[in-house]
C-alpha cells in the first residue's frame, strides 16, 4: 500500500491538499482511503462518516473517506479499561463512570489517530491518504509509536515476563506485590498496535507531503520540518506551495502579493507540485478536481506532474543511517545522519549507554546504536553539508582482539 501523509502549518489547505490527493489518485485507479481527523463534509458534499469495517464511498471514483471520532474512540477505551479494573473499583467504593459523561482528555485526539492508522493499514486500499494535524503536532506524532515503544521495554521488559508463573510465589516470599497478568497483557497488546503503526510509518512506501503558503514564516517551517523528517527516518514527498495567485494580475494589489508568493517560492525544494488559488473555499467533488487544473495553471513555477500519489518505485528505498569503516586508516567508525537543513548550534548529541540521544532544534530522538558501535566510545562529531558525521574508536576492553 503506498500512503501519502499531509500536513503544514495551520491554516494552509492541509485538508483541502489531502482531499483533492486522494481524489485525484482514485481517478488515476485503484482503491484509495482518505483519513481525516477533521469535518469532510463540507469539502466533500457528504459526510462520510466514522472509521468502521466498511468506510463510505465518495462518488463514483473509487474514493472511500473517513472521520478519525477522538471522543468515540476515548469513551471506547475508557469503558474497556473501567471494565477491566472493575474488580479494584469495587473495592475501592468508586462509582462507574458512564460513556455519556466522558469528555475526551488532551491527548486523545492522537491516540484516536494512530489506533486510526492501525485500522487502516490492515484494509485492503491501494492508497492511503491521511490529513494529518499541523505541522509541529504532526511530527510528534508521528515519533510516538517509537518512543511509546521504547518505554514499554523499559517500565515491563518482555524478558521479566518470562518469570510470570513464580509471580505469586515471589510475591509471598518478598512481600511485594508483583504486577498483575493483565498489566503484562496489556502491554503486550499495546506494543503489538503500536509496532503495527511503526511499520506503517516507517515503511518505504511511506512519504509526508508538506503543505504551505509561500511566505517567510513557511519557508522557515518547512526547513524545520525536513530536518524532523530526517531526524525520525521519514521520508518527504513533493511539496505543495498551496493558494498561488495568478502571475500577472491585472490588480496592483494582487500583483503585489503574487510577486512575494513567487520570492519565497524561488527558497523551495525543486521538487514542488504548486497548486492555484480557486479564488473561493473549496466545496464538493468539482472544486476537489479544479485544484487539478489550478496546479497545471500554477505549474510553471514547479516541476509539472499531478497531485495525483505516484506508485512506489525502486528509488522508494528504506532511509538508512551507514556506519564507514575508517579502522585500517584512522582506527575509526564514522556513523553518518543526514540532517538537512539542521544547524550546528541547535544541535546537541549525548551517549547514553547503548543509546544516542539526537536533540535538533525542537525535535529530540533516542536511538539505539548499531551493535558495532556499541562497543566504541565517541571521540568527535561534525556537521557537514546536511549531515551528522559521529567518529568512534573502539573500546580496548571490548573490542575483539586482531581488529
């Protein structure tokens, strides 16, 4: 499945970007899914509804759409868990709580998504389109399942659940209390969601498109956003330069704002897809396909094309992070992270263990490191051209001897 995640800076057509994708892929063949967190029914002409086992079709196209519902999907887990802790509750004296009386809590909306996500990825859809948050929500979210992951392994190892029969035994023997095999249970379920989301987001097939105003706020965001997309292994697809103004209007004032729109775009990456203003809000299925005809008006300043997702190809290939063998000439490994775009004072590396704690400006990855170097200490690291060098040497005492 090949899956296009959208997002930008609020307020630019993130949305509209990610409706008129899909739609413009189910033309070109093929089942696709548009995913939203957000109303569709005015850009649609019809509300298509909550992700269920059979998502609404949207006209005839080979369209299906669906509203991520946060507040349906927190009342859900929210009852489960109470369920699951009612023998406790009881005990306690507590007083159930009722699905009419839950509000969703911060938070909810991003687990609503990516269990959202989940779903999706088991269906049988072609293509994958998802109207993600705005941009800086986006990227953390998409870091989640990662880190999420990540403490799960710390707080309830899977190797210490080995020992859950000798549970009760030690429990009595210590007087501790052991964890309960639910908790485990539930862990385990967990960790299975989350590493499904994971492979989701990681997979090559995977891109996040960026959406935006040319301006000078969005040219710096979107600098920013490429380097969390490097930093967390995500992949950029072509960039959408959202609400162009036509190039040589006849009014001053828009000859103005189309001049500037065109300065900030000339900052952009080459590999743009710009899309015209339709002069109104988009409504409907016709409004979605004039956005086409707005990119071709608009497509002298890109590279030409659709906003139509491409097929993965071979070039669609896992982002890897290589590890140079510099021993016979410097006695060095050199691990290289490309990190376009990040600058050197707002970048900060601590060796933690068998980890490297990668801070970026305002993104911050824990990764573990590759076996090789974990038996190597950190000598030195430099910024070059977009890409973070680490040097090791290898640690004498644990190092094998003879190389």
């Amino acid at each position: 499945m090949r899956t296009v995640l959208v997002t930008g800076p609020g307020g630019a057509g993130r949305t509209t970007i990610a409706a008129a994708t899909a739609l413009a892929t189910a033309r070109h063949g093929g089942r696709v899914l548009l995913l939203s967190a957000d109303p569709l029914d005015d850009l649609l002409g019809t509300d298509p509804g909550t992700l269920g086992p059979d998502p609404a079709p949207v006209g005839p196209d080979g369209l299906w759409a669906a509203r991520v519902d946060a507040a349906e999907h927190f009342r859900t887990e929210t009852l489960a868990l109470q369920e699951r802790l009612a023998a406790g509750l009881d005990l306690l004296g507590a007083r159930p709580l009722a699905g009419e009386e839950l509000t969703p809590l911060p938070g909810s909306g991003q687990s609503a998504l990516l269990q959202a996500l989940r779903r999706a990825a088991a269906g049988d859809w072609d293509t994958l389109v998802v109207d993600l948050p705005p941009l800086r929500e986006a990227l953390a979210l998409l870091a989640l399942p990662e880190q999420l992951r990540r403490y799960l392994r710390r707080l309830l190892p899977q190797e210490r659940q080995a020992a859950r029969a000798l549970r009760p035994m030690m429990a009595q023997l210590a007087g501790i209390p052991m964890p309960a095999q639910w908790l485990y249970e539930t862990a385990t379920r967990w960790d299975s969601e989350l590493a499904a989301v994971q492979r989701l987001i990681e997979d090559p097939a995977t891109t996040v498109r960026l959406v935006a105003e040319p301006g000078p706020a969005a040219a710096r965001a979107l600098r920013t956003a490429r380097t969390g997309l490097a930093l967390h292994g995500l992949r950029a697809d072509t960039s959408v330069p959202n609400r162009l103004l036509p190039q040589d209007p006849a009014d001053p004032w828009l000859a103005t704002l189309a001049a500037q729109q065109r300065k900030y775009l000339a900052e952009w990456p080459d590999d743009r897809q710009p899309v015209g203003h339709l002069g109104r809000d988009p409504h409907g299925l016709d409004d979605l396909a004039s956005l086409a005809a707005a990119h071709t008006a608009a497509g002298e300043a890109g590279t030409g094309g659709t906003l139509a997702v491409a097929p993965a190809g071979p070039e669609t290939a896992t982002i890897s992070w290589p590890v140079e063998d510099r021993l016979a000439e410097e006695d060095l490994l050199v691990w290289h992270i490309p990190l376009p775009g990040a600058v050197k004072s707002e970048l900060n590396l601590v060796r933690k263990d068998d980890e490297l704690l990668l801070t970026v400006g305002p993104f911050r990855r824990i990764v573990p490191l590759p076996s090789a170097l974990r038996r190597c200490t950190v000598t030195g690291a430099a910024l070059t051209d977009g890409e973070l060098r680490v040097r090791f040497a290898p640690d004498p005492a644990l190092w094998p001897r003879g190389h």
